[in-house]
C-alpha cells in the first residue's frame, strides 16, 4: 500500500497543478506551446486556452508569446511564471515528504 494525493493551487477553481506545470516544463525545453502540447498528445488549443483560462485565474502572464513571421513563433516562460513553477515544484515535494512521513506514522 502507498498513498495517493493530488496537488493543485486553487483561486476560485483549479488555477495550476500538474498537468499546467508539466506544460510549462515542455514549453521551457522545446520554446513552443505548439510543441510541447504535441508531447504531451493535446491539442494546440488545448493547450492554448489552459494556458490562458491559467493566466486569467492567478492574474498574471506565465509566456511571453511570439506570433508567427519569417522565423516562425514560439512562447518563452515569463520570469513571474518561472518563479510560479519553481515554489510550485519546491511545495510539491515537500507536500509528498510531509505525507510519506504521515503515513509512515500511521501505517508502519
């Protein structure tokens, strides 16, 4: 036996966890929305409107977006948004020791 918890920031309604963080982590390798929402098997816009119904919800931009052209587009992380995803990662992880301690107390 294990056990099993998900983790998400609420602000009227689910506004990052998960999935949005594994998003944003693609989008910081491949420097596309576009590509990182292929990896993940979702669609453009999919992704596209998480990334915005996201922004809307913790009030502030997480990309930085640059449309189309010559050299074609690509989103970049904002500094608030990389700042998101690092306090994020950091909580998750000390969430997951805090309950494998706690279940450890109760359950041996």
């Amino acid at each position: 036996m294990k056990v099993a918890y998900k983790v998400w920031l609420d602000n009227d309604g689910k506004a990052f966890g998960e999935g949005p963080y594994q998003l944003l982590k693609r989008i910081e390798e491949t420097g596309s929305l576009h590509q990182a929402a292929m990896e993940m098997k979702m669609s453009y816009r999919k992704a596209w409107r998480t990334m915005h119904e996201i922004e809307g919800k913790l009030g502030f931009a997480l990309l930085d977006r640059q449309v189309g052209g010559v050299s074609g587009g690509g989103s970049q992380i904002t500094d608030t948004g990389r700042k998101l995803m690092k306090n994020y990662e950091s909580f998750r992880n000390d969430v997951r020791e805090a309950l494998q301690d706690i279940y450890k107390k109760h359950f041996g």
